[in-house]
C-alpha cells in the first residue's frame, strides 16, 4: 500500500508543477506603447492530500482504494513598474465593497448616537 500512496502523492506534485512555474510568481514583462514596463507578481499557494487503504478481501487478490487531490490559488499581489531606469513597486490594493465599508462605520454611529443621548441628560 505504501508505494501506492506515494505514487499518488507523486501524481499530484506532478501536476502542481505542470500548473506553476516561476512565470506564474513573476509574470511575463509587458512594454506599453511609452516605453514603460510592467511586470506582473502573485502570490501562490497550494496544498494536496493523497491516501489509501488496503481492503478486506477473501480471495488472494490485494485490493486497494486509494485518492489524490490538489488545490492552488493564485492572487496578483503587486506590479513592478520600470520607467527611464527608475523601478517601483505598486502594490494591487482591493478596494472594499459598499457592504464592509457600512459595516465598518457602525460603531461609530452607534459612539455619535450614544454621545447625542448623553449631552440630552446633562
């Protein structure tokens, strides 16, 4: 069994390299028509499982079970910008959606109404 589940384990590694190379970390550079380059990055990160089991069996026969899986996420993190020499780094910021930023400000309307309520009883 044990050489079985390495096998499958090795499937899966495989596969992960087949997916994501260093391109993948740092992307191709891209020349924009003012001569500015950009050259994307991200961040990758993945993970697998892999296992198996020998099964009963009455008959001589070995029987096993056995599977694989993997998983990878890939995020742009940041852009690097070479222009007249000059390199920068910019980073891709997410903006936050209409409904965290509403949730954000709640306890500071609750702090403002209390603060109302309060002053009425002075």
């Amino acid at each position: 069994m044990e050489n079985k589940v390495k096998e499958l384990m090795g499937l899966s590694i495989d596969k992960i390299k087949e997916m994501v190379d260093v391109n993948t970390v740092i992307g191709e550079p891209m020349v924009l028509a003012d001569g500015m380059t950009l050259i994307p990055v991200s961040r990758v990160s993945y993970g697998f499982a892999s296992g198996g089991s020998d099964l009963p069996t009455k008959g001589t026969q070995e029987l096993f079970g056995g599977g694989g899986g993997a998983g990878i996420n890939i995020t742009p993190i940041a852009f690097l910008v070479i222009r007249e020499g000059n390199v920068r780094v910019v980073p891709m910021v997410s903006m936050p959606d209409s409904i965290n930023q509403v949730v954000n400000m709640v306890p500071d309307v609750v702090d403002k109404i209390g603060g109302l309520f309060n002053k009425d009883k002075k």
